[in-house]
C-alpha cells in the first residue's frame, strides 16, 4: 500500500505544474546523446506525448549533427568548422538535407507516434514558418584585421511565420521541426538548431524554451551545478570565463530568448532519462533555469 501512496504523492507534488502550465507553449530543442542512446529516445518521445496529455503544447526542434556526420564519413567528406559552425557547401547542403529532414525527422515523428502522440514532421522550409539569409561571420585572429569568411549555405533566422505551428497545436498535434530554412529566392540554408529553438520560442511567445545537452548545464566557479541563473549573474560569468565556451551559445541563447519574452528558460542534461518532465515538474530539476530577475 506504501508504494502506491508514494505513487500519489508524486503525482500530487505535480499537481500544481500541471495547472500553471495547462494551455501553454514549450518549445524543446532535442540533441546530442539523447537522440542516439535507445533508453533515451524512448524516454524522451513518452515525456512528449505525457506533455501533450496534460493540457502543454510541446514543439520539438532537433538538431543531428552525429548522424550527418557519420554520413559524410561514409562517403568521404571531410567537414570544416568556423567559429563552431559546418561550412556548408551545396553537395554538403544535401547531404544536411537528406539526413535532418528525411531521416532523423521522421525517426523522432515515428516514435512519438509510437508512445500515443500525433506527431508531424516539418522542416523551415513548409508553410513559410523560418525565413533566412546567409550568414556573414567575420574572424579576427593573432591581432590580423577582421576577415569576412564564407561559410557556404549557412543561414541566420530573418522571420518566423507560426501560423503552421499554431494550426498543428489548434488541432492537437506535435509539431517536430529540422532547423532548415527558405531564403527569399527559394534558396535553401542550415540552420544552428538552438537558434531555431529560440527564435520559434519567441515567435509562439511561449512560456517555456528548454535546451538539451550533453553535460549537467550551468556549473559555478567552485564547479557546483547551478538550478538558478539570473541574467545579470549569467553575463558576469560569461565575462569571467566561468561559464565554458561550449555552453556560451546556449546560456546567450536563453538570454535572448527571455529578452524576446519567453516566460523561463532551461539548459537541461539529457542523459539523464525523463529529462524533461523532471526538470518540469520537481522542485530539483536536472538543470540549469535561466530567468530575468
């Protein structure tokens, strides 16, 4: 009988998650070693589908840079990186294409289908929702003038049309969606998946944007990891170098976003399983939230 209790309680201790966050967005960017380890994909699609039961309109945008990588293996392209990003070129663009839209997209769709969701795959490219231009990125390196390099068919977000996102939600779906986006000519670009994340985040005026990743988020100076980050606090550490380069897109990312008026934001660990639903709906949490004040 004990046991079953302690399974009421549990319920009971989520209980006021469930009311705060009933009827509200959370856009969930889905990456690294959660796409790939087998319990993970599992436990991620069931947090979903659980979401989407208790009254949360969860949208999924997903990254797979190890699959396109493990592709170009394949076929002998080797991948070039500035300032962290894949220079794309138009064989390279395929291939991104290929493997983000027509596999990676449709395993995550099949899966929450699997578990009782009703999921459907999109990519920037349908219904007008992620307008891009190719992006500039400009190098300063050992004291030399800044260099504008090209780094091929790589894009940064100009405009976001919801309204596809909006209708899929209206009518119960889930939408999952391949960081690609349409230029004004029709011209296809790759996207940075946490700057999609961010920017459909804005645009749905959502309550939530919670990043994936591969290590426990935010950690102190001491090395502790931190459940809470105000903004202020996150720019100081980026300043001081507490905060590691690696993390610095994401913790920029959530800034943004909050500027943009997304109610909170977290950096959660996604090797752990159920991720998302305790960083959700315990007090603990398995991450980092970054928070205006």
């Amino acid at each position: 009988m004990e046991n079953f209790i302690g399974k009421a309680e549990v319920l009971m201790e989520a209980l006021p998650y469930f009311q705060r966050f009933y009827g509200k967005t959370f856009v969930i960017k889905y990456g690294g070693h959660a796409m790939v380890d087998e319990e993970l994909k599992e436990s991620f699609a069931q947090d979903i589908v659980l979401l989407k039961y208790v009254g949360i309109n969860p949208v999924v945008v997903h990254g797979g840079g190890p699959q396109i990588d493990q592709l170009l293996d394949k076929l002998g392209i080797t991948s070039r990186y500035v300032r962290g990003m894949r220079v794309t070129d138009q064989e390279t663009l395929d291939i991104v294409e290929m493997v983000l839209v027509g596999k990676v997209n449709k395993e995550i769709v099949t899966l929450i289908n699997q578990h009782g969701g009703m999921a459907v795959g999109l990519s920037g490219k349908d219904g007008g929702l992620i307008l891009a231009r190719k992006m500039n990125v400009t190098v300063s390196e050992n004291g030399k003038p800044p260099e504008i390099i090209d780094i091929g068919m790589v894009g940064e977000i100009i405009g976001i049309n919801p309204l596809v996102i909006d209708s899929l939600d209206e009518n119960k779906f889930i939408p999952v969606i391949a960081p690609l986006g349409a230029g004004q000519d029709g011209e296809t670009y790759n996207i940075n998946a946490d700057l999609v994340a961010g920017e459909v985040a804005e645009a749905l005026h959502a309550e939530k944007l919670i990043l994936m990743t591969d290590v426990e988020a935010v950690k102190d100076k001491k090395g502790e990891l931190m459940s809470t980050l105000k903004v202020n606090q996150a720019r100081k550490m980026i300043q001081e170098g507490v905060v590691g380069s690696g993390m610095i897109p994401k913790v920029e990312c959530c800034i943004e976003a909050l500027k943009g008026g997304v109610g909170k934001t977290h950096i959660i660990d996604g090797r752990v399983k159920h991720a998302v639903l305790l960083e959700i709906f315990t007090k603990e949490g398995v991450g980092t939230e970054v928070v205006r004040k």
